[in-house]
C-alpha cells in the first residue's frame, strides 16, 4: 500500500475515531513496504497538531526506526525542531523520535536487529512477539528485573522494570552472560 494510500486511511479511520487505538498501527507494522510506511509516518510525525495523540507520536517514530531507511534523517531532525512540546508535564513523547534519529543514526553502520532498536525505546520485552522473557526477579512490589532473549539475533537482555507514579519505566542492557 502507497504512503498516500495510508494517509488516506488513517484520515477515515480519525474521522471515525479509530486512528489513535493499536488497530491502523498494529497493521501499519505488518505492512512490508519499508519506503511507504516511512513516508506515512514521517508526513504524521510533520504534520502532528494538537488532534494527534501522543501514542500516533510514539507508533509512528517506531515505525521509522523498525524501517531502518536512513536517508530521511535530515528531514526527521527538521521534523523533530518543529515538533509541539506535550502540555502538563506528562512524558514527552518527542523522546520518541529522538531514539528513532538515535536507531537511523546507528543503522547507518550497519543494519540493527529489531530487539537494538526496541532496547532503544525502553519497551516493556513482553509487548514484541520476538522477544523471549526467560526470567523474572522481583526484590520490591514496584520493581523487577526481566531477562530475555531475542529470537531473532539470540542476543540475551537484562531489563529493568519501574513502576513509576505515571508509567512503567523499562530500562533495557545488554546481558554479560
């Protein structure tokens, strides 16, 4: 599906009030065509208003990264310098898109593995069917530590999980073992 085609879903889904749900997103991730996705998602990201949520923000910048097309840096950090700041002290999603400048700019030295981009995030590890929790510490009620393994590259996370008065913090390593 053409980046033009996606803008015009996601148009009838708003005016429906479905594009903020997972729904477009979680199809918009299984669609393979890296270039249009990326411009769908950079167009959003560029023409983000108070209409938009935080989490089309947060999905879209994701998506960039997961595409790894590095020849739109340029105009993802001329995107990021415009983006509005998010009132009332919640957490800035702009964060987003700079791990995603973050991922295209380590992409550029060679191609990252889903699980280096999603570390990058700080995504809860049960959330990507492609991460495998293999343990689960708790030492208090409001913190643990989640280790998991990357079925894709076999690379083992050691995940810090944080449950903070607005959200989960997950802060991700890479394993010694």
């Amino acid at each position: 599906m053409s980046a033009e085609k996606l803008k015009e879903q996601f148009v009838y889904m708003r005016s429906q009030g479905l594009s903020s749900g997972s729904v477009f997103f979680d199809q918009l991730h299984t669609n393979p065509n890296d270039y249009a996705v990326t411009q769908f998602c950079l167009w959003l990201l560029d023409s983000m208003t108070e209409a938009n949520t935080v989490l089309e923000a947060m999905r879209a910048a994701l998506e960039i990264a997961y595409r790894q097309q590095t020849y739109t840096l340029s105009r993802l950090r001329r995107i990021r310098q415009s983006l509005p700041a998010r009132k009332g002290g919640f957490r800035d999603y702009r964060q987003d898109v700079d791990r995603a400048i973050i991922a295209l700019e380590k992409s550029k030295l060679g191609r990252l593995c889903r699980c280096e981009i999603v570390s990058l995030f700080d995504h809860a590890p049960e959330a990507h069917d492609f991460i495998k929790v293999t343990n689960v510490n708790s030492s208090q009620p409001d913190e643990k530590l989640i280790e998991c393994c990357c079925d894709i590259c076999q690379r083992q996370w050691r995940v810090t999980y944080t449950d903070s008065y607005h959200y989960p913090i997950y802060r991700w390593a890479k394993s010694s073992e």
